[in-house]
C-alpha cells in the first residue's frame, strides 16, 4: 500500500505564516502537522511508502525536510510544477499526477497533509481489509452550515455508501466525509479515466464523489477527533492543545 499525502495547496488563509512555507510542515508543539500524521501512518506494516505531491513552490523545501526524515519507510516527493494558488492543479488532478507519474498499481491510502487527529488509521486500514472495497473515512456532523461545506453520504446498515453529495444544501444525512480515502487497486483503473467522466478535480472528495456511482465504496466511522488546520484561529487552536506535545 502506498500512502499519497497531498500537500500542493498554498493555505493563503494563513497567510503571512504560509506565504513563504508549506502549511503541513509548520511546527506545532514539538513536531509539525505532518509528521504528526507520518508517524501514526508509518508504523503501519502494510504501508510501504510516502509520497508527498507538493507545488513547485514549496517543493524544495519538503525535499529538506524528507531528507532529514526518519521513518521506516522512504519518503519521496513529487513536484507538480505549479507555483501559485490560481494555478494549482486541484486535489485529484495530483492524484493522478502521482498514480501516473510513479505508475502505481497498488492498494493507496490518500490524504490532505493538513490534518491532526487523535486516532491511527490503522483501524481504517484493518476496516478497508475486512470490507474488500474502496473506503472513505465519515464521522457524524450536527451541524447543518458545516454539512453544506463538505461532502456528505446516505449508508446503508452495513455502511456501504450509496450516494454522495459535494457541498448539498440540503445534506441526505449527518455523516460528512474528511479527507482521507484507501482505494483498492482494482478501482486505479477508474480513478485514472475519471476525468474522461466529468469528476471535478479541485477537492479530494470529487474523486469519491465520481466513484460512488461507478464502483463499491464502504465507509468507516472516524473513533476520534481530528483538527483541520485551515485557518489562523484553528492553527492557534491547535498550537494551544499540543504546545506541549
């Protein structure tokens, strides 16, 4: 299983903090966003490697970083040649680039670097294996303004997902889907024609949005709490609860 981190975005709402430097790689308490993530994903015996899709921008500097690095596994860094946020590629256009451009055949576990939760995905790896499909991570959403900015999933009694919407003003369900995704290797074959097929491109959740309807998808129910850094105030936040970690 490869594990295909995207990191290309430029985070301009944490601007000046990232106008210069990659949002995943800033330090919270004693690591950075993304290490925090590695560390849990590294340990995990059927990931085998780290791919990291950055810009051009800020390529350099993850390849500093992935050079100082200390994990099991190796740690590679793919450059997509863009170098600002009106150009950028958009989530599943990166995808692809690293699927393609690594040719890549094997089981993925892909997810946005700018994330800290407080659970393993080994869990979700142990539940993508028992279930034998493609899965997308959910997690139940009270709130109403926050299903309308996310994707969100109707499932049945086993969880199998039966529809998806991308940002619904009127959600089918509570459960809202974060950023994080095990497809199998049989379904590469139509990640890869997905554009063939109208799939948006900019967020990563496009991608199981187009897959829905064309293949199986189960979904696991998130054990814990995450933190997406998206925002000044969520950064703050999060440097408040880890400062010490």
């Amino acid at each position: 299983m490869k594990n295909i981190i995207i990191a290309a975005g430029y985070a301009t709402r944490l601007y000046p903090l990232t106008e210069n430097f990659p949002k995943p790689l800033l330090k919270i308490g004693e690591s950075t966003i993304l290490d925090r993530m590695l560390v849990d994903i590294d340990a995990i015996e059927e990931v085998d490697e780290h791919i990291v899709v950055t810009n051009h921008k800020f390529a350099g500097i993850f390849r500093d970083w992935a050079d100082k690095a200390q994990y099991t596994k190796p740690i590679s860094v793919i450059d997509d040649g863009t170098s600002s946020n009106e150009t950028r590629l958009g989530a599943v256009n990166d995808l692809l680039l690293a699927i393609n451009s690594r040719n890549i055949n094997d089981d993925i576990l892909v997810a946005a670097a700018d994330n800290i939760l407080d659970f393993s995905f080994a869990g979700f790896v142990d539940y993508f294996k028992r279930v034998g499909s493609s899965v997308i991570m959910c997690h139940h959403e009270p709130s109403l303004e926050k299903l309308q900015r996310t994707g969100v999933i109707e499932v049945d009694n086993d969880f199998k997902v039966l529809m998806m919407q991308e940002k619904p003003k009127q959600p089918v369900s509570n459960w809202a889907v974060p950023p994080f995704y095990i497809y199998a290797a049989k379904d590469l074959p139509l990640i890869r024609d997905c554009m063939n097929h109208g799939c948006g491109f900019d967020a990563p959740g496009n991608l199981a949005h187009y897959l829905v309807g064309v293949t199986t998808l189960h979904a696991w129910k998130m054990p814990g709490g995450r933190l997406d850094i998206g925002s000044l105030d969520s950064y703050h936040e999060a440097m408040k609860k880890y400062e010490f970690s």
